[in-house]
C-alpha cells in the first residue's frame, strides 16, 4: 500500500491514481506532482522515501535535484532581461561577451544560444567535477570552443554547455551569478523551493537521488524502447551525443554537496515539485494575486518554435523555443502550445497557457531515457483526462 501525503481538488482524482501506480508498477522509490489551474493548486502529493537508498519519508517540504528541468526556470532569466530592456535576443553574444566570438562564433546570436543552435554543445576537452563549478573553467572553454556547425544552421541539444553559455551571458548583462539572479527575481518573490546553488540552510530537505530500473511491461509497466540509431549513439563514445552529455568527466556525483552547491543552470537546479508548478504558473497568469512573470510577448517567444527537426545530439525530432521544449514527440507535454523542460531520467515542468494548467513533478529514482519519461507521461495523461 503506498502512503500518499498532500492533495487533490475534486476532479483531480486521476492524478493520484496514477501516481500511486508509478509505485506499485513502474518503480517509483520517492516522488512529488503538483499542478496548478488558472493561478490555483489543484494538485500537490508525494509519497515514498526522501532518498533514493533511504527509508525516511519524503516530506512536506523535500526537494530533490532537477538535472535539465533546471533549464527551464533558467531560460527565464534572459526572457525577462530582454523583457526589462536590457537584453537584445537578435544581438551577438560577444555584444555581451567579447571572447566569446573566438573561433568562428562571432556571428553567433543570443536567440542561438536560447534555442541549442549556437554549434558549441560539447567541448574538445571535457571539464573536470571541480572545473565545471568553479565558475571561471566552463565560460572560458565554451568561449574558445570551434563550433561542431555553424551557428544558427542546425540544431543540437546543448545538454552540460548550456551551464556556462547561459550562466556567463547573464553574469556579464547583470552582474550578478545566474543563481543569485534567480533567487532575488524569481524564487524569492514567487515563493519557491527553487535553487542553483542549493544554501546550506536547506540543504538537509535535498534527497539523494540514484539509478533505478524501470520494470518490463510484463511486470505492469511501461518501458520504451529507444530506435538503434539512438542507442547506437548514446554508446559511441565519439558520437556527439557522449561527447555533450560527457562534457564534464568523469560524471559528476550529484549528491555530493559541492555538486549541489554549484550555478549550474543545465542541470543542478533543486526544486520541490510544488515549486516548479509555481513557477509555470507565474509565467502566463496570477498565482495567489501576485503579478505574472511573463508580458503576453515575452509568453510568445518562450512557446514560438526556433529549432525543429533532427537534433544532431539526442538524435531524434525535437522542438525548441527561446530556452523551452515545446510539445512533440520527443517531449508530450500536455497539448500544443505547451512549453516548458524535462530533466533526464525523471522530473518534468510546463505550462499549458491554453488550459490555464501548469505542472511539476520531481522524483529521487533517475530512469533511463532523456525526455519521456513513463512516470512523468502517466501524470501527464491522467492530468490531461481532467482538462
């Protein structure tokens, strides 16, 4: 019997049903969902242990790494820059950034790097754990990186460089780091459990998070199985594909403090679920009277398609506005016109301006897979029967 804690708004019932099957059928081991409809949660459960290996509960108030869910609270920041006047998106990046126009890059604009068609998603010498977070390493190799394409010509998911690429424009516009931006004009005034940079203060909610197997169909789960073409890629250690996932290397370990610690804004972000429901929430309509994130243009260019089709990283169709993934096969949020980010292996955050719906599901066991992840999607389709 699983022990679900928190809510549902009458008619929301669905949602919970199917998040206590992703317990009994496909592996879940600790878990949260929120949503939110027309500025009002609706939804807000969680269940199983805190940490991954663990026994104690998951509570109130845990949070847990987001890895590329991160992206999208991240890609707020320079939206709402461009929103304040105060950065140009048809503009080079080495406007902002003057080093960054070495080797072939000077033509590279910031909508480029917003939408993966900068050509930089992966380094001809991967960063060490301790250079990708000392905040100097990363801007200086993606500034002196050849791009893999010319910029703005293709697409490619910019899977680890999006941490320095992002975090160092913002950090030459504002002068402050991307996660101090985020904690004073984002997180702080809406109320969010939201971190890059998790302070020690609230380090003790974070639980640790780790692999876990998805069950097979046969067992009452659902597993996808990826095309050979991507597999194949994902295992050549030539491929682009590793090379961009491996940009830090040897791999991280995301429960260590000093991981946790850092402004990573492609993938170290620590959330509740709640938050990031919140948060998409706040981008197209009023949550709690406060006032909305997004100016109806801003809204536009975060769900207006830049990229489309084959992407040279994840090897499959993907869709990309300024800073979001938008609905598609790669990554079915709930209806066209939705936006938001998956983070590989699990958690999952978008708005539906459409249906006045925004949600958020964050989880401590990472499956495999990039995008859609089957525990995610089952809360989506149940959260999609409701509206």
């Amino acid at each position: 019997m699983v022990d679900v804690q928190g809510t549902v708004a009458p008619g929301y019932e669905p949602v919970k049903d199917a998040f206590v099957r992703n317990f009994e059928q496909r592996g879940e081991r600790g878990a949260a969902v929120a949503a939110y409809r027309h500025g009002r949660k609706v939804v807000d459960l969680w269940a199983g242990t805190k940490d991954v290996d663990g026994t104690a509960p998951w509570a109130l108030d845990t949070a847990q790494i987001v890895r590329s869910a991160t992206k999208g609270v991240a890609a707020a920041v320079p939206l709402l820059l461009h929103q304040r006047g105060r950065l140009d998106l048809d503009a080079p990046v080495s406007t902002y950034w003057p080093e960054f126009k070495a080797a072939g890059k000077e033509r590279t604009l910031v909508r480029h790097l917003l939408s993966h068609r900068a050509g930089v998603p992966a380094l001809d010498r991967p960063l060490t754990p301790a250079e990708a977070v000392d905040g100097e390493s990363g801007p200086a190799a993606v500034a002196a990186q050849p791009p893999f394409w010319e910029p703005g010509t293709a697409h490619g998911y910019h899977a680890q460089t999006y941490s320095w690429l992002l975090g160092e424009l913002v950090r030459r516009v504002t002068g402050r780091t991307i996660g101090r931006w985020v904690a004073e004009e984002i997180a702080g005034p809406l109320g969010l459990d939201f971190w890059m940079g998790v302070p020690d203060t609230e380090a003790h909610r974070v639980g640790r998070v780790g692999p876990v197997e998805a069950p097979e169909a046969g067992d009452g789960g659902l597993r996808l199985r990826p095309k050979r073409s991507v597999t194949e890629a994902y295992q050549d250690p030539h491929s682009l594909t590793r090379r961009a996932f491996g940009a830090i290397d040897p791999l991280p370990d995301e429960n260590d403090p000093a991981y946790r610690a850092a402004e990573l804004p492609a993938s170290a972000g620590i959330s509740t679920a709640r938050a990031l429901a919140r948060f998409y929430a706040a981008t197209f309509g009023e949550v709690d009277g406060g006032e909305r994130l997004f100016a109806p243009a801003t809204l536009t260019l975060a769900r207006t398609e830049e990229s489309s089709g084959p992407d040279r990283v994840l090897v499959v169709n993907t869709r990309f506005g300024l800073g979001y993934m938008l609905h598609g096969p790669a990554s079915p949020l709930l209806a066209p016109g939705s936006f938001g980010h998956p983070g590989r292996g699990g958690s999952l955050g978008f708005a539906d301006p459409e249906s006045g719906t925004a949600f958020g599901y964050v989880t401590n066991g990472l499956q495999k897979g990039v995008t859609a992840d089957p525990r995610a999607q089952a809360l989506v389709r149940a959260l999609r029967s409701t509206v």
